[in-house]
C-alpha cells in the first residue's frame, strides 16, 4: 500500500464536519455517552454527561475513574488525528492518568485535549477532566499515540479496507 494520501480528506476538516459520529464509530463511546464538542487543529474539547449506570459509588453518585480514563483517551486520540495533515489513525502505546480530585456528584464533566508533539510515528497529547474550567481539574492525562499507515478506502462510519 502507499503511504500517499493526498486523495484522503484532511482529518480537521473530515473530523469537523462528523462531530456527532466520531464518538459514536467507537463501541465503548456509545455505551458511555461522550461526545465530542468542538475541534480544533490538534485540540479538541467533548462533554461525558453524568448517567446513574456510569456511578462507581452509589453512596456518592460520583462517575467512575474508569470512564474518566476513557473519555480522556479518547479526546487524547482525537487531538492527535487532528493535528496530522494527512489521513492517519491513532493507536494508545502510553496513557497516565493523575487524579486530582473526585468530581462533584451529578455532574456532567467537560475534557479538552491537546497534541502538542508530532515525531514521524508517534503523537504526543496532554488533558483536562474538569466542571467549569480547569481551575479546578478532576484528573489530567498524559499520553503517547502510534500513527498507523493510511487506510483506504476511507468513508466515516463505513468498514475500511487494508
């Protein structure tokens, strides 16, 4: 295969224009309920709304850390995918999450990401988990994204040949 992919869309502008699918195209997006929010080229911004089956202490109707992570990691993805100029998906190779503080009961949490370093193989994200604004974080991440070699043919939502 060819790794031209001049004839593939440019990822800002595919992942802009699909918002509303990108979360979804992943299972476990689905089943959490985030979504992505806004988009930026290498930042990205979603929303995990609060659901009583995603509480991991029914004593404090607090979101699991669980479900933090993978929002975080998939914001973190979505940041690298955005900051490339050409069609590449992204795979975790590293992803630490710090927690700071549990997050309030009942709320829906918000997350931004950003991609602030991109080498020939690997991505290099940061995020926020927070209510407001990041004064207040509830768990930051760190993380390391391989980039695979383009897919074609590529259509959102659709199977993609190798």
């Amino acid at each position: 295969m060819s790794d031209d992919a001049t004839s593939a869309p440019v990822p800002l502008e595919l992942m802009q224009g699909n918002l509303d699918m990108i979360s979804g195209v992943i299972p476990w997006g689905r089943r959490l309920g985030f979504r992505m929010t806004k988009v930026e080229k290498g930042h990205v911004w979603g929303l995990q709304p609060w659901k009583e089956r995603l509480v991991g202490d029914p004593d404090t109707g607090v979101i699991h850390g669980g479900v933090l992570t993978a929002f975080l990691d998939n914001l973190c993805g979505t940041a690298a995918g955005s900051a490339m100029d050409h069609l590449r998906y992204v795979a975790t190779l590293d992803l630490r999450i710090d927690y700071m503080r549990p997050a309030e009961p009942r709320r829906d949490i918000l997350g931004e990401a950003e991609c602030y370093h991109v080498t020939r193989s690997i991505c290099f994200t940061r995020a926020w988990a927070f209510h407001e604004t990041r004064d207040k974080v509830i768990a930051t991440a760190a993380g390391a994204f391989a980039i695979t070699k383009p897919r074609a043919p590529y259509t959102m939502g659709g199977n993609n040949a190798e």
